[in-house]
C-alpha cells in the first residue's frame, strides 16, 4: 500500500469575502473527495480571501496508481478552479 499527499497553493486574484472564496473553489471537497482513494481538505490559507491551500491524502496499491491520481487532481484543479494554481508539492509516506 502506497500514500501519497498532494498539497496545493491557489491564488485567487480578486476574490473579496470567503463566500466568494467558496463559489469560485466550486465545490472542490465534493467532486475530488467521491473518490474513496482520495482524501480531500483545506489545509492552510483559510482565513485569507484572495488565497487556498489543499491537501488530498491518495492511496494505491501500486506507487503509480498514486501518481496517476496526483495528475488527474491536478489537471481538475486547473480546469475547475476560478484561481492560478501557484505551486503543487507531492510527498509519499
């Protein structure tokens, strides 16, 4: 068993209230945390409105399946998300 911990930086440009904060995040926890390899949170910035930070646990029976994850979450992230995304970090345990 592999895991896997993704952690994600976003800058929301403009973004003036949490509520606002919340709408252009789009539901993130709901769509990527359907998943049950995946664990889905906001891990930093959440008191800021113009940033976010979030973290998504993966498991795998294979360290590959993992990595495959890791870029399907990334590639939704930037499709999905009203924000850049300013750094991604992978760590496995």
């Amino acid at each position: 068993m592999h895991i896997g911990i993704l952690t994600c930086q976003i800058s929301l440009p403009g973004c003036s209230s949490l509520k606002e904060k919340r709408q252009r995040m789009g539901g993130l926890h709901e769509r990527l945390g359907r998943n049950p390899a995946i664990a889905v949170c906001e891990s930093g910035e959440r008191d800021r409105h113009d940033a976010s930070e979030w973290s998504f646990v993966v498991t795998g029976l294979l360290r590959k399946d993992v990595e495959s994850l890791f870029s399907d979450i990334e590639l939704k992230l930037e499709r999905s998300v009203d924000g850049r995304i300013l750094a991604n970090s992978r760590e496995f345990l």
